[in-house]
C-alpha cells in the first residue's frame, strides 16, 4: 500500500500528468506535492483547490446527505474541472479518521485522458496510507 510520496509519483504517470497534489479540504493544506502547480504556487494551487472541494462536499445539491456513522466516508468521489489548455481531476479519498483529503492531479488537455485519470486515481486513493 503506496504513501503519500508514492502514490502522487504514481499519479505522475498518468498521461499528460503536469502535477500532482495531497490536500485537506478543511484547511487548504497540501500533505504532498509533485511536478508543477497551476499558477506556479503549490500552497496557493492547493488552497484554491480546497475551496472548491469544500463548496461542492458542504452542498446538497452535489453531495447527498450522509446517514449515520457514515462520516468517515467522503462526501464526493471526485470533481473534474476543464479548461481551454488542461484537466484538474480531484479524487476524494476514504480515510479511517475524517476524510477530509483529497488528490488533485492537473492534467494537460492535449495528452490528458479523462476516463483514465479517474479510473487510476480510485484505485490510488483506494490503496493510499495516510497515517
């Protein structure tokens, strides 16, 4: 089972991979970061990134409401943002404490492949040791 520096060296390998990041969506801190950020600052990147996840997890309109003892389960499977030049795929991860982390991985449009990233990235997060 990969930790936080291998898995986002893993999810460098997926096509078009521009960079890749561990962030907490309650804090907009990165646990870990590889290759480049959006806009050239990783906390910034992540901070930004955070925001968005948590607008859509705290929303009922994109996350349903969740039953008892289910709150270590993530609200979201992930989010997919695009636009004119990349991908930004977030992949929220289950964790045992409080999921409350996630992997944003920045795709480049050209060489990125959608239905791939999402596929690796479950099965990456399934898999992540965090702990």
């Amino acid at each position: 089972m990969p930790g936080i520096d291998e898995c986002l060296l893993e999810a460098m390998q997926l096509p078009g991979a521009r960079g890749a990041a561990l962030v907490d969506w309650t804090s907009g801190l990165t646990l870990g970061t590889v290759g480049e950020s959006p806009g050239g600052d990783a906390e910034a990147s992540a901070a930004e990134a955070a925001e968005l996840a948590r607008l859509a997890a705290e929303h009922r309109v994109f996350a349903p409401a969740r039953e008892p003892g289910d709150e270590t389960e993530p609200p979201l499977e992930d989010l997919i943002l695009s636009n004119r030049d990349s991908y930004h795929v977030l992949r929220f991860v289950w964790t045992s404490f409080d999921s409350s982390v996630f992997l944003h991985v920045w795709l480049g449009r050209e060489e990125g492949n959608l239905a791939l990233a999402r596929i690796r990235l479950g099965e990456l997060a399934g898999r992540l040791v965090l702990g």
